[in-house]
C-alpha cells in the first residue's frame, strides 16, 4: 500500500489514493493498526481518497479506532491538498464527505474549506454544543494559555454522555469584542 503521511494544525492523517479501489475492503482493524503510533505509521485519522461522479473527490475519513468518522475540517484540507498533489488541480475543489457537499481553494499554499452550516446550538449552563460536519462542545474559559486543555479535553470526552461517540471538545476566551483565542482537542472516537 502506496500511503501518505499529512498534517493540518497538529493533526496528522495517513492519506490513501483510491481512485483505483483497491481499499475498500479494509477492516477497522486494519485502520486502527495503521493508525497506532507505536506499532504502525500513526495517525489521529485515516483517509481514502475516492473517485465520486459529479464531483472532484469523495473524502472517506476514518478515526484512529478504524471507524468511520463524521467529517474532519483538517482532514478536510489535508484531503483538498492531497488531491492537488495527485494531480487534481483546480481553482475551486468540490467534493463529497459523510456530511455531504464541500467547497475549497488553494491560494498561495493555504487550503480554505467550507464547512457545514450550524443550523443549530444546543446551550448549556456552562458550554455549547454544535455540528459543524462533526459535534463540538465549545466552552468559555479565562487563562487559556495556562489551561491543560489536553487532560480537560480528556475529562469531557470521556464523560458519561460523550464516552460512545465521542465529540471535539473546545475551549475559547475572548481577547476582545471582536476576537477569540481558541484550543482544541480533537477527543473523538478512538483517541
């Protein structure tokens, strides 16, 4: 297996081409070996690059467990990048994930992609939850520099109500009216 190894803001994917389908008869626990950081190539995700008629690609994303996951936005670049580096080159990428349709470009090196609208917000006392493509609990906070956001990522995302299915937990403080710092931990299945 021909694969390689992309990262977009600390998250690492082994990438597969598939156009050719040799590799959908891979088992999760294939996946999940790749994916091992000590016995295989490690990665938090693994993708298939697929043909998909209509559209420029069709993104398969898997999660370091070997599951299909719900869809990944720096994997997503990552995939837009790796397409262009197989020779799919355009100036506006469309392509399909588990979400449905998705837009990108490539300008000077940096991939922008458009993700699923929220159409809506689940409030709480203390945070929200979105989808963006794939769930978010989203939590203010104050001293984000000094946080341990990897162990409080971890406390949620292994919470009673998330432990089956996991969701990206992210911590945001306002610098001002109009910014936030953010950090996340992308805590899903598998991680």
């Amino acid at each position: 297996m021909h694969f390689y190894k992309y990262q977009g803001t600390g998250n690492d994917f082994v990438i597969v081409d598939n156009r050719e389908g040799k590799y959908h008869e891979l088992s999760q626990e294939t996946i999940h070996k790749i994916c091992d950081r000590r016995f295989g190539v490690g990665g938090d995700g693994f993708m298939l690059l697929n043909n998909k008629e209509g559209y420029d690609f069709e993104m398969v994303y898997y999660n370091a467990d070997g599951r299909l996951g719900t869809m990944c936005g720096n994997g997503g670049r990552c995939i837009v990048k790796f397409a262009y580096d197989m020779g799919i080159r355009r100036s506006e990428y469309k392509f399909w994930a588990v979400d449905g349709e998705h837009i990108a470009t490539i300008q000077k090196g940096i991939v922008s992609l458009k993700m699923s609208n929220v159409s809506t917000i689940q409030q709480f006392e203390d945070h929200v939850i979105l989808n963006t493509g794939s769930p978010h609990y989203v939590k203010q906070v104050t001293n984000l520099k000094e946080m341990n956001v990897f162990e409080e990522g971890r406390k949620i995302r292994y919470s009673d109500t998330f432990k089956k299915e996991g969701i990206n937990v992210n911590f945001v403080e306002p610098i001002n009216n109009h910014s936030l710092a953010c950090k996340n931990i992308r805590t899903r299945r598998g991680r």
